[in-house]
C-alpha cells in the first residue's frame, strides 16, 4: 500500500497569484504530475489548501487532484474553510486501508493558527483505536512535537500531552503525519513500551527554514512530497521527494 502526503498547498482563487517564493497553483501542479507518476494507491493532503479561503480555490485543487488514479482524502489547517472542502470533497474521520487503517482529525482551532483537538476529538481517538488493533496511521495538520523552530513550536498542537498520553496503550499506531510545518521532518516519540514515528511534510507552496528562532522563508528548498509504503505485519518504510520548478 502506498500513501502519499501532500500539504500545505496554499492555493489562490486566481491561479497567477504568487506567494513569497512562487506561484502556488504551479507548485501544485508540479508535484501532482510527480505524485500521479509514483503510482499511489492513496493520497493525504494535510491542511491548508487555500491561502485566500475562497470556493474557487478548492474546486481547482479538487479539478487537479481528480486525475490521480486512487482515492483521496484531505483535512483542514488553519487556513481552510471547513464548509467550502466539504462542499467539493468529503472530509472523513478514517480510511480503510486494507491491513491497515488511516485515522484523521481536524486540529483547527477557530480564528487561531495553532491547533487542539479537544476533549471531544481526544476521546474519538481512544474510542476507534480501542475498537481494532490494526496498525494505524493518524493524520492531523498541527504538529504533535516541537519541530525545533521556535515560533512554529509555539504555533503547534496546543493539547499534545493529553494526544500522547491516549496514546500510551496502543501500540498499534505506528507513525502519524503532520502538514503546517512546511518542511520534512522526522522523530521518535517512545512511550511506555512502544514508540510512534512522527513525520512531517514538505510544503506545496513556500518552504519554512528548520531551526528558526522567527518565521522564515527557507529559499533554498524545493516543493515535494512524502511516500508512505505500508507493508504486511505493520512494517513501512518511508521518504522524501523534492520537485524541481
């Protein structure tokens, strides 16, 4: 089974608006045709899909991502309209992936970039994964860890101990995929007697700087995108992929 991340499109009702470093539309566009050439047979995007928060903006992303040739899923970041995705493309709560399954939340919190999922989401957590021990992936878009940019730190997942600490007794969830961060990433959490691996994305649109004490602008890095092969006896193996513009 192979999953692949996308995140963090920014994307503009008009298609010719630039962010700080290119024109988003193009961005995405590249990566899909890279993403279309791997062959997935699913597709995650992590949040925010629309930098402007218009209809237009999430009808073209779902006229592109319709050419690929597998089912796709998203979840809102903090920049999204959870009103306008649902209208394009549903927005569901888990995923059969065969032998293994995909959980997503939505960590948005209103009006705010950082994110929480609350107590209500927090007890779902524990509730579906209470109901099945197959190896498990969870998908949000706020970052469950620090990521060692101090500003994005501050920006992350405001209730990350009560999501580690519901956690501790499954050690059915192996990774969990995050977007907002805006560059690749990749930890460890060790719990109790297991340990989770937490990965991040590169951005569809701009780049972030790791390791910024402030908000930056990484100039250097290219777009790209995460693969996820997931594998029999909850075994996976996973990568980066940059695409030049």
């Amino acid at each position: 089974m192979r999953l692949i991340q996308i995140t963090d499109a920014h994307l503009y009702a008009d298609k010719r608006a630039r962010s700080r470093t290119g024109v988003p539309w193009r961005q995405f566009e590249r990566v899909l045709e890279a993403v279309i050439r791997e062959r997935p047979d699913v597709v995650l995007l992590s949040g925010d899909v629309s930098q402007d928060e218009t209809l237009a903006s999430y009808q073209h992303a779902c006229n592109a991502l319709a050419r690929l040739p597998c089912p796709w899923f998203w979840i809102p970041g903090n920049h999204d309209q959870v009103e306008f995705m649902a209208e394009c493309h549903p927005l569901l709560s888990e995923v059969d992936l065969g032998e293994w399954r995909l959980l997503l939340f939505d960590t948005r919190v209103e009006g705010k970039p950082h994110g929480e999922l609350g107590a209500e989401q927090l007890e779902a957590l524990v509730e579906r994964l209470e109901s099945s021990e197959q190896p498990t992936v969870i998908g949000l878009h706020h970052p469950p860890v620090d990521v060692g940019a101090a500003w994005m730190d501050a920006i992350g997942l405001s209730d990350r101990d009560a999501f580690w600490q519901a956690l501790e007794r499954f050690p059915q969830v192996h990774l969990v995929l995050f977007g907002h961060a805006h560059q690749a990433f990749a930890q460890t959490r060790t719990l109790v007697d297991h340990s989770v691996s937490v990965y991040g994305c590169p951005a569809l649109a701009d780049q972030f700087m790791p390791g910024a004490l402030e908000f930056a602008v990484d100039q250097a890095s290219r777009p790209g995108y995460r693969v996820v092969e997931l594998r029999t006896g909850g075994e996976w193996q996973t990568w980066i992929e940059r695409v030049g513009m």
